[in-house]
C-alpha cells in the first residue's frame, strides 16, 4: 500500500513539475520574475508582502500577487489595500499551492505588462517545498519569535529555497533572537544563501530586499 | 488520477484511525492520560511541554514524551532535561505523525506506570488535523506573534482540538495582540473551546494550564 501511495504522489509530483515548467517559460518570455513566498503560519509574508508590492508601485513597477490559503480571502484583501492585482487561491484544506493552480488563476492577467509576480504559499515549512510553481525565486521566510533552529529542524524548505528572509526584526530584542546562530544554522543547511533581516513595520531591510529582488530581476531575466 | 490518489489516502487515513483506536484502548487501560500538542513551527511546544514536564514530575506525577521532527532531536534533548522518559520520532521528511509511529515508540515503557503522556506533534498548522494519534486530548498552540487571524486560515486544526493554549504572553504588547479578537476567531470555527493564555517565559497561566490537565484527566479516566 505504501509503495503504491508513494508511486502516485511522484506521478503527482512530476505532473507538477511539467506544469511549472511550462509556466516559467510563459513567465520568462513575458519578462516577469516570479516569487515564491514560503513560511510558517504567522511569520509575516501577507505584511512583508503589503510593503514590497506599495514601494514597488510607487518605483513605477508592475506588480501582480496570488495569495494560497486554506480558507478566507483576508490576505487578499489586506494586500489588494496596495492597489495592484490580487488573487485569492482557495486551496480549500489542501497544506500547499500546485503550479496548476497558480496557472488557473493567471488565465485571465495580461503577463506581457507584468514585471513581478508574487506567489504567497500556504502557511507551512513543510509540504510547500515539493511543489515548483513555476517561479524563479523561491523565498523562505523565518521570523525572530520562531527561534534560531528552524532551519535544521525544516531542513528541505531552507535547502530548497534560493533567499532567506528573516522578518519581525523589531522583535529580536524581545524574542532574544541571536541572530548569528540563525545565520550559521541557515548557512548549515544551505551553504552561502543569501539571508536578507527585515522588519515590514519598522522598515529595517526593505530596502536590501527590494534592491535584492531588482539584482534577480536583472540576472535571470537578462537578454529574455 | 486525482481519484485513485484520493482513494488510497483515504485507505491510509482509516488504517491509522485503526492504530489511534487500538492505541487509545491500550492507553486508557493502563490509565494514561495522552495529549497531542499541535502548532506551526516556533510556537512555543517545546518550551510550554519542558515547563509542563517538570512541574508534573515535582507534583509527583509520572509523565514522558514523544516529540515528532523532521529532522534533528534538538527538542527531545532539550525535553529531557525535564529528567523524564522522552523519545524523539524523526518523521525523514513526512509532515505530521501518525499512530503507527507512536504505537512503534511506546513499545519499550511500561504505560501502567505512567499518569500523562505528551506526544508533541511535528510544526504544521495543516497536515496533523488528518491524524488520529490515540489522544484524549489535541491541543492547539498558537502563540502571540503569529496573529490572531490563524485559528480562521486553518479551520481544521482548531476546529478538531479539544483546547487551545495561547504562548509566549509575555510578548503580547509588543505584539499589538488582541486577545479579544483571538478569541472570538477560536469561538467562530469551535465554539465553546476551552482558552487557555500561558507563558512558559514568565509562568503566567501554566497553572491553569496543569489545572486543565489534571480535570480532564479526572473526567476522561474515572473508574479506568
């Protein structure tokens, strides 16, 4: 039984992959970088993200977001108050986002007039990190009030994922974040990531992270 | 596809809601009485179960502990020095525990001998809903930092526990909490659940906490 349950999740699974790899290609032709946002419940991608589509329209770019929960559409509200495009992905108790439904939800944005796509995972560590959603960056997200170990004891999130943002870095002194235990125990699982700290209500970072995102922008889409 | 897949994981569910029945039988037999702590990751398990464990222990009950991870046995290192009986599960990879798992640990401690049982959960608002452990009672943690719109994103996890504990009130200023509201989103998907507010940090409601254990021992466990 076992052996069969695992032999269909990979039929699943590479189902999927095929799916996001079609998706990167239309993405990429039409110049978009695309961002996976993976955390925890509760570590601030929906107030990290309000930020970054704001200053980002106010740069004079064009931003788009789909947000995956399991139930209401509250995140879509809070980010559609930045007045770019917002689509709410029901994913109606499933624990992840599939790249089929990220397609789904593009089927009626025009990609050409698009510079980001920001895709705001299901809260969880875990069952996001198998699923490709097409996008070139995959982004995890650690907040102070977690702890410092979550990356070793998450280890295939952090491996799988291309930056690390650390978030609520108002909070450290509160939380008694040490900072540079997080760093080496990220570094542990994912040799020279890049880890970018931030705080979405203070400001601390934004900025880093928006020049971060604008570097990426510029050396994978290069020449597309 | 989608169907067979569907159909076989419904195959898996109910051979573990097997296991979780023959599990309670056996654990209500010897009179123990089990809890399933369930969370995202960094909620605070670990540190409201050692406090929990060395306090029981000084009030001379017997107590021991599962602690499921993806990786790593940090948590079950940190448990024992609660000076207890605690066993690490280490899931490779797989997202939630399930009863076959901790029917497999028990194998080796007399149960007879034992008052409480704490099976803390692997971090993951979503996939530990589905999974029948052999508890009495599921609690679900949610701590201060996370937002009080969680128990509303996850309905299922709140929604099948018999408590919620709320952690890490000591930063609930800093935080901006709002209880009310905490509460109120708890009440809209289980209403009548029982809330208790705690900080393993400063101790507060930890007695309430035991409190509540102790009763729902007494009312669960009468004349076993």
């Amino acid at each position: 039984m076992k052996a069969r349950v695992l032999e269909i999740r990979k039929g699943v699974l590479n189902k999927n992959d095929e799916i996001a790899r079609g998706l990167r290609e239309r993405l990429h032709a039409a110049g978009v970088l695309t961002i996976n946002l993976v955390s925890s419940p509760g570590t601030g991608k929906t107030a990290l993200l309000q930020r970054t589509l704001r200053e980002l329209r106010e740069q004079g770019s064009s931003v788009a977001a789909l947000v995956g929960d399991l139930a209401t559409d509250n995140d879509a509200r809070r980010l559609a108050e930045a007045g770019v495009p917002v689509k709410q992905i029901n994913t109606d108790g499933r624990c992840h986002l599939e790249a089929q439904m990220v397609s789904d939800h593009l089927s009626d944005w025009d990609l050409d007039r698009l510079d980001y796509l920001f895709i705001e995972n299901v809260g969880n560590l875990v069952c996001p990190s198998s699923y490709d959603l097409g996008e070139d960056l995959r982004v995890v997200l650690l907040s102070v009030t977690e702890g410092e170990d979550k990356p070793l004891k998450y280890p295939n999130i952090f491996n799988s994922a291309d930056v690390a943002v650390l978030t609520k870095m108002d909070l450290a002194e509160a939380c008694e974040f040490d900072i540079e235990a997080a760093r080496a125990n990220i570094a542990a699982v994912r040799p020279g990531m890049r880890i970018v700290s931030t705080s979405a209500k203070s400001g601390v970072g934004v900025q880093e992270w928006l020049s971060c995102l604008a570097e990426e922008k510029q050396s994978r889409l290069v020449g597309v």
